[in-house]
C-alpha cells in the first residue's frame, strides 16, 4: 500500500508540475502576445508622429515660402517706390500695405495649422 501511495503521490506532483508548466507557458504566450502588441502600437505611433513631423515640417516650408515671396514682392515695390513720383508713391505704398496685410493673414493661418499639428503630435501621437 505504500507504493501506491508513493505513485499516486509522484503523479499528482506530475500532474501539479506539468499543470504550472503549462501555465508558465500560456503566461509567456501571453506576455510575448503583449509585447508584440505593444511593439506593433509603438510602431503605429511613431509612422504617425513621423507623418504629422512631416506635415509640420511641410506647412513651416510653405511658411518659408510665403515669406521669401513676400519679400522679394516687397523688394519690388521699394525699387517702384524709389523711382515714383510723388502722385504715384501714394499708390505704391497703399500697395505695400495690401500686400502686407495679406501676408499676415496667410502667416496667421500657416502658424495656426503648426500649431494645431504640434498638438496633435502632444496629444494624440499625431492621429
């Protein structure tokens, strides 16, 4: 009776062990699931940060832009202002002043959507 007792002990320690190794392994599994998610989310967050520094980086060219026209534009109307008459240096400079107005209208708007970007970049990791 003894050595039933014996094997009947072992196999529940059989039973136990294969029973936590079993367990140990679906833990893993399950660890390295996450770890896959978290690395596959990780990497979706930075395509989407990339993409909204890319949009940044597009809108502060497109500001670079609007600002080297509007100083070649102004460069232009100077030269006219120098070499006009006093009737028309009236007209050039109510044209500087248009073209000025603009200008910060276009800026404003620019900066607006950097901002906006930028947040998104904080916020949501640019989704």
């Amino acid at each position: 009776m003894h050595m039933k007792s014996a094997v009947t002990h072992f196999r529940s320690l059989a039973v136990a062990l294969l029973a936590l190794t079993a367990g140990a392994v679906m833990a893993n599994a399950q660890s390295a699931d996450q770890k896959q998610n978290a690395t596959a989310a990780a990497k979706e967050k930075a395509k989407a940060t990339t993409s909204s520094t890319t949009s940044v980086q597009k809108l502060i060219q497109e500001l670079n832009q609007q600002r080297d026209t509007m100083i070649a534009d102004h460069e232009a109307l100077l030269k006219q202002y120098k070499e006009a008459t006093e009737a028309n240096k009236k007209e050039v400079l109510k044209k500087m002043e248009q073209q000025r107005k603009a200008f910060e209208e276009v800026t404003s708007a620019l900066q607006k959507r950097i901002a906006d970007e930028r947040r998104k970049q904080r916020v949501g990791g640019g989704k």
